[in-house]
C-alpha cells in the first residue's frame, strides 16, 4: 500500500479516507486534509513513548513528547478506539489540580493467558 494511502497504523482508513473536519469551516478542512498523512507516524510516536512507561496522562504526553494538545489528544482517542491504548484505571494530577486519566498500552496476553 501506498505511503499516501495509508490513513492510520494498521493500513486502513478510520474515517473513510479523511480526518473529520467541520463543514462550515475552511481551516477545518485544511487541518484535516493536513494531518491525513501524518496520522500514522503520530500513532507510532505516541505508542512508543507509553511503551517505555506504566502510562502517561494526555498532558504528560503532550509535554514530553512534545506534541500539541490538539494533535495529540485525538490521536490519543484514536489508538483508544482501535484498543492500543486503554485507561489504567489511574489518575494523576494536572498541572490545573485536576485528575486525569492515566493512558497505557493495551497490555498483551501472553502464551499461557496471562497478562
């Protein structure tokens, strides 16, 4: 498949060839078809930093990755929806004081069933 071709990490697209984008709006669109490309490599970015930890916050990751909020965030929920990425069921702190979901791989059963 082509480079062009490929919407996401797995070679096909999630959204029918096109990142959403709002219809009313120029810059939407121009964002969307912007990023089409990039999807894949960013996917790849953000699973490998979680894989060498127990997890990150979207804050945290943004912050070391670096990657901007409004790229990284829906990646994030991206690889949630195709089951790379789950919630920990941990929380940790933002720099507001709010709690924030702790974001890690999918862990991985092994041979004999285990995880």
């Amino acid at each position: 498949m082509a480079a062009k071709d490929q919407d996401d990490l797995f070679g096909y697209s999630m959204y029918g060839g096109s990142p959403p984008a709002q219809r009313h709006s120029d810059t939407s669109k121009a964002a969307a078809e912007s990023i089409r490309q990039k999807i894949g490599p960013l996917h790849i970015e953000i699973l490998n930093f979680l894989a060498g930890r127990a997890g990150a916050t979207d804050e945290q990751m943004q912050a070391q990755i670096p990657m901007a909020a409004n790229t990284q965030r829906p990646r994030r929920v991206e690889l949630t929806q195709m089951g790379r990425v789950v919630d920990s069921t941990r929380r940790d702190l933002t720099r507001s004081r709010r709690q924030a979901v702790v974001w890690m791989l999918r862990p991985t059963t092994t041979r004999s069933g285990l995880e």
